[in-house]
C-alpha cells in the first residue's frame, strides 16, 4: 500500500544538502503531541550523524509554525498518579532532551515561523540559530496562563533573550507581534508574507552556504564554550582548531578568494527551489 509522506506528523525532505524539517500536524496547529517531538527528535538526531548536511530549516505546515503543548495530551497524563515515575514529569523532561540536541545542533538551525510560535513552539525558534519570521507572527510564552510553566524551553530562551526579556515574557504570558519580536531580538528578518518568506530563506541560505560547510560547524561548537570555560586552555583548543581548518577548507577558500571565484562548496537556492523542497511528497512504501 503507498505511504502518503503527507500524512507524516514531520516531514523531512533534503535539498542541496539542507534538510527542510516540516510540522505537520496543522489539525492542531501543529501541536507538539508525542509523536511529533518522536520524530522531531529522530530528524534531529538523523542530522547530527551526517556531516554532508549544511543547515536544517525547521517550519510548520499550513502556515502556522507551532501552537506549543497538546493540551490534549497533558489532560491524559493527569489520569495517572503522581509518584517516582510520574508521567507527566517524564514526557516533559523528554522534551528537554531533544530540545538540547536541537540546540547543540552542530550545523546550523532556521526557523521560519509564520502564524505563531507560542510556548514550546517559541521554545523551538529560540533554539535554532537564525528565525525568519513574517510581520503578523505572533510569538509568546503562554505556560502561566494555563496554570503551566515553560519548564524545558527556559533556558534556551533565556539563551537567546536573556533572563530579563524573559522573566517578562513568561510572567504576562504576553503575545508580541513579529516586529516586537525582533526588537527584542527573537527574529533576525521579517517578511511581508509567505511568499517573500520563502524569498528571504532561500537569500539566508544562499549567504550561510557561502560559508565552509566544516569551518560552519566547529564555529557553532567553539561559541558555547566562551565564557564557560577557562580562557588559557579554550583558546589553545580553538587555535588546534583553526589550524585543523586551514589544512581542510581554508586551503580552497584562500584559493578561491586569490582566484577572485566561488570557493568550491558555495551554493545558490531561489524562492521557487526553496518553495518546492518544503512540499510533501507521495513516496513508496
């Protein structure tokens, strides 16, 4: 019997070495149910073990990014009694893990929220790397109004936003427009709409793509560790590291930039390219 790839909670489809992660659950607002961060986290991890891929493009089908939480799901949990093994503690505490492999992610992330990004769903943009977003997305932390709290999100927007942006956020459980949100820094670029969205991801990684695919990786490895770890031993690690990159892409890219040319690994997307590589696809069983 054919398998319909539509039907798939995420879709996961591969277009010049970037991998276009889809939502696809629109039914609920693409709702972070069980089976949706399961195969978030398969994706994610898929990712992590193939160093051929450039960037991952995380996105909601239908328009919507994320509503956050099934609501659904927490009422079903709460059947259960509490105790060593509560339920409802272990599924959230799950939702920590594969928020720190998206983070620690070595390739880079993009998130491109149209409609809203609300609780974990804004816990997933500020994880990646780069949000692209159109002006009327609205993005909030809605845990407290539901009685909740953003548990496994707080420190990756906490990462991104700092402890008072937050604190803000989380205490109001306010929604800020797609403007508000990158005055205060949630969203790098916004667009007018969904088809100038496209526009502006594929000019986003066309510029990441300009960049060493390996040079890429042990850049976003090496950030997190300024400021966490003694200056002396970090820098002589990160100097092992810049020579390990000269001897690998740096030859090619200083090459390249003398030759006044493309380094070898650049490459180009359009809207249309990027439009068609987030479609999903009828594939055999």
């Amino acid at each position: 019997m054919p398998y319909d790839a539509a039907q798939a909670p995420v879709i996961v489809r591969r277009y010049q070495d970037v991998l276009f992660v889809t939502l696809n659950r629109p039914a609920t607002r693409n709702a972070l149910a069980p089976e949706v961060v399961d195969e978030l986290a398969a994706a994610v991890d898929a990712a992590r073990r193939d160093t051929s891929l450039r960037a991952l493009v995380l996105r909601g089908a239908q328009g919507f990014f994320c509503a956050g939480g099934n609501v659904g799901n927490f009422q079903a949990r709460l059947a259960a009694a509490p105790g060593l093994d509560d339920p409802v503690a272990a599924r959230n505490r799950l939702f920590g893990h594969f928020m720190q492999a998206l983070a620690e992610l070595p390739l880079p992330v993009i998130a491109v929220v149209e409609g809203a990004a609300m609780g974990g769903g804004m816990g997933l943009a500020c994880a990646a790397d780069v949000v692209l977003a159109t002006q009327d997305a609205r993005f909030a932390l809605s845990e407290t109004s539901l009685g909740i709290i953003a548990a496994q999100i707080a420190p990756f927007v906490v990462a991104r936003l700092g402890a008072r942006v937050t604190r803000r956020l989380g205490l109001t459980g306010e929604r800020v427009s797609g403007e508000a949100a990158r005055a205060l820094g949630v969203v790098d670029e916004l667009a007018v709409d969904s088809a100038a969205l496209d526009a502006l991801l594929a000019r986003w990684l066309t510029q990441l793509c300009r960049c060493a695919p390996h040079a890429n990786r042990a850049f976003k490895q090496l950030v997190p560790r300024c400021g966490a770890e003694p200056l002396p031993g970090l820098l002589d690690d990160a100097a092992r590291v810049f020579a390990e990159c000269m001897r690998d892409e740096g030859a090619e890219g200083v090459q390249a930039f003398r030759d006044k040319r493309d380094a070898a690994w650049v490459a180009h997307f359009d809207a249309d390219a990027v439009r068609a590589a987030q479609a999903p696809a009828v594939l055999p069983h």
